[in-house]
C-alpha cells in the first residue's frame, strides 16, 4: 500500500511531535483492534515509516523540473494508447490487498 506524501508527512509529524506522549504498549493495543482483513494494509504501512529508504522516497522534494515536449508527446501517446488495462481487484490483488 502506497500512502500519499502529505499523509506520510503528517503522520511522521504528529508521531515524532508526541514521540514522547505515545508508548509502545497503546501502539500494540491499537493494533489488536484492526480487523484481520486490514492487517497486510497495516504491515505495510509500518513497514513504510520504519525503513529508512521509503521514509527517503515519501519525503523527497517533489520533481519542479518543466515538462519537456517529449515527456508531454510521451504522456499524450499513453493517455490514448488502447489497451484492457487493469481493473482495480487486480491493483488489489497485486499489493496483497
């Protein structure tokens, strides 16, 4: 599962800003609470904040460079291209979820 730059931001945030509030043990009681089916979401959701990498990638300054003509003919090429696509279940599927 893929949070969304702000959403990582906020919650690295919140979490290094009361660091010192939240303990462990409420943190394992939280997670006794999520149903089963929503686990492999979480994993990789911990996951996330806890590897250094992802924390670097979520974080990392969004690209300001101007669009080239060729990245633009290249993304027009793709907007139209036809094809089946993938259906959201195999999005799911595909990340475990």
């Amino acid at each position: 599962m893929f949070i969304g730059r702000a959403a990582y931001a906020f919650i690295t945030k919140t979490m290094s800003n009361q660091s010192s509030e939240i303990d462990r043990h409420e943190l394992h009681a939280l997670v006794e609470q999520i149903p089963a089916s929503d686990l492999p979401a979480v994993r990789k959701i911990l996951r996330a904040l806890a590897d250094p990498v992802w924390q670097s990638i979520l974080t990392a300054p969004l690209d300001d460079e101007p669009e080239t003509d060729e990245e633009r003919a290249e993304v027009e090429a793709a907007r139209v291209e036809q094809g089946p696509g993938t259906s959201h279940q195999e999005v799911l599927r595909e990340f475990g979820l």
